[in-house]
C-alpha cells in the first residue's frame, strides 16, 4: 500500500507542476552635495534602489529539470531548467525559465554550465545526490530557497502527452525548426508548425519543447512555458482520475522527486483552480545575461549583474501570463533560405 501511495505520489506531483506551471523599488536617490562657487562638478552616478525579491522567500519554490537521457558518462545533464514559485495567498504562479549554458560554480566541483549540477550530484555520489546539488547551485544563483525538485526525463514528457491524447498550443506565426532525421541521425531534417492553433502528439511536443537548431534557446524556453499550460489545460478538460494507472504505467519510471502524497494533493487542487491570467512566465534572457568566453575557449552564459537578476525575480509575478506567450512573435519570419529539404548539415552531438 505504501509503494502505491508513493507512486500515485509522484506521478499526482509530476501533473500538479505541469498543471500549475508553468514589489516596487524604493523611491528617491541619493543627492550628491552641491559644488563650490565656480567649480565645474564631475559627473555623479545616481544610486539605483535594489529590486525587491523578499516575496521569493515567502512562495514555494520548485526546481523543475528536464533531462534528454543519452548513453555513456555524461548522460544526464538538465537541458531545461525552470523555477516554479506558487503564491497561494495570491492565487499566482511565476515561473522562470534558466539558460542551459548559464556558467556558474558548482561547489566541490569548479566552474561549469548549470546544466552539470544534477550529474555531479550523481556522479560524486553527495548526499541527497544530484536533486540536492542541483537545487543548491540554483537557489544561490538566484538567491532564493527551493523547496522541492522534479527530474522529469524527456521519454516522460513525450509519453505523457501521449497519454492525454495530445495537447494544443496557439502560435502566432509559423514556427521553422530542424530536427535530427529518423532514418540517419546524422543529419537533419526541417520540420515547421503552421500559426494558429496546432494538435501535438508526444513526438511533436518533445520536438516542440526540445530542440533549437535554428531557434534560440530564449525562445525555446518560451515554448516549454506554453507546453506546461497547454499540458495543464488538457488536464482540466480530462477526467484524469480513471487515467491515473495508465499514466503511472507509462511514467514511473521517467519521474523522480521528493514531493509527499499531501504535497501532490494540495498541488494538483491548487494548479486546476488556477485563472489564466495567475499564471506568469519569464527567463533569464538577453536583458538578464550576457554571452561569456571562458578560459577553455567555451561560449556561455554569464548573469550580467546582480541588479538586471534581481529585477527580473522581482517583475516575476507581473510577467506576461504562460496564456499569452508566443516564441515567434507578431512579426512573422520569413522561412529559412532551402526550407523544406533534408539538411546535409551533420547533426551536432550535444543534446540541442
């Protein structure tokens, strides 16, 4: 009964983040002392009021990772990461979307992409293994505590909307992409979305959530905010509870957290009562971080300052509902030059 209750846990948890997932500066400055008569005064830098963030330390935090499994030793980096926070007295989630290729420090292990922190959490063996490395390397980059952590692999993802019978995103425009082809995974294949709303099964929103050869990772980020949402919204238009031993079936072992049964319930009442319009998404993007050569010559991610993180955890819960997100844009692309041919690029073997 107990191993039951642990996996209709976990899998109640995993539906939960996905069905729910996805204070104002203060005023005046400091006022330089006037000059002297006669003395031309230098130029003075105007103070800047630190965003507040200390509503980040009241909400619960989840960190969600989404791992695209590949063998050998290298085989689980978290190439999606999102922070999860839920404001229950206000009824609103914020959630932020985190650069694979942020480079931060790994405690015990050196600089690297924040992607590493769950393998080496693994890999060293530490205790509570690579959740418990994972969720502190991203707490002190952020500055905020994390209550839980969910590792969902991608298999998980693509079977889960497999299960749901598909879900629906709503694009503004045409979104152009690439993905590995299926008779030779050593090249690439063109593979497009048309604007308005489109029905994905598993292969496609794995494709959807996944990958970025032509696009960027700030709009792949978007698009797996707009999953979460469209994912919850297939949720609340289901009768999910008949479904639960198939979806069990299918997940339990692409799924790992640290949730209880009562977190999973509360999280699952609180996600369907959620209004569209609570429900925020954000990233570290262009605004927040800043392209950065390490000394191995690696192209990364570094925070541009303290002041630009705090102010996008501070606007978090004024961002633009996960309803209303686009990755492409009102102003529509043109289609790549040669689109809708097999690309005789080779595929890179980094997880895209």
């Amino acid at each position: 009964m107990r191993q039951l209750a642990a996996r209709l846990a976990r899998l109640v948890a995993l539906l939960a983040l996905l069905i729910g997932s996805f204070v104002a500066p203060r005023a005046g400055a400091q006022t330089a002392t006037p000059p002297a008569p006669g003395v031309t005064p230098s130029p003075t830098l105007t103070a800047m009021p630190t965003p507040d963030i200390s509503r980040l330390q009241r909400t619960d935090n989840y960190l969600v990772l989404g791992a695209d499994v590949r063998p050998g030793p290298w085989m689980m980096h978290t190439d999606s990461i999102m922070l999860i926070a839920i404001d229950h007295d206000t009824q609103q989630v914020g959630v932020l979307s985190i650069p694979r290729d942020l480079w931060v420090d790994i405690p015990g292990w050196g600089a690297d992409r924040i992607n590493k922190a769950y393998f080496v959490g693994d890999y060293q063996k530490r205790k509570g293994g690579g959740a418990a490395l994972a969720r502190e390397v991203v707490g002190q980059m952020l500055g905020v505590p994390i209550s839980h952590v969910v590792l969902i692999k991608m298999d998980g993802l693509e079977q889960l909307v497999d299960a749901l019978d598909g879900v629906t995103v709503k694009l503004d425009c045409p979104l152009y992409e690439q993905t590995p082809d299926p008779k030779n995974p050593n090249r690439l294949v063109n593979w497009t979305l048309p604007a308005g709303e489109v029905r994905l099964n598993g292969a496609d929103a794995r494709k959807f959530a996944t990958y970025r050869y032509l696009t960027s990772d700030f709009g792949r980020a978007q698009r797996q905010q707009m999953l979460i949402w469209a994912i919850r919204n297939r949720a609340k238009n289901l009768d999910i509870l008949p479904r639960i031993p198939q979806l069990w079936d299918t997940l339990s072992k692409t799924i790992k957290t640290d949730l209880t049964v009562l977190d999973a319930i509360r999280l699952t009442r609180f996600g369907l009562s959620l209004e569209p319009g609570n429900v925020h998404g954000a990233a570290l993007d262009r605004d927040v971080v800043k392209p950065f050569i390490t000394r191995g010559g690696a192209s990364v991610l570094a925070i541009k300052d303290p002041q630009s993180l705090n102010r996008r955890l501070a606007e978090l819960f004024a961002a633009q509902p996960l309803a209303g997100l686009s990755p492409t844009g009102t102003k529509c692309p043109a289609p790549p030059p040669g689109f809708g041919a097999a690309s005789p690029t080779p595929a890179p073997s980094p997880t895209p």
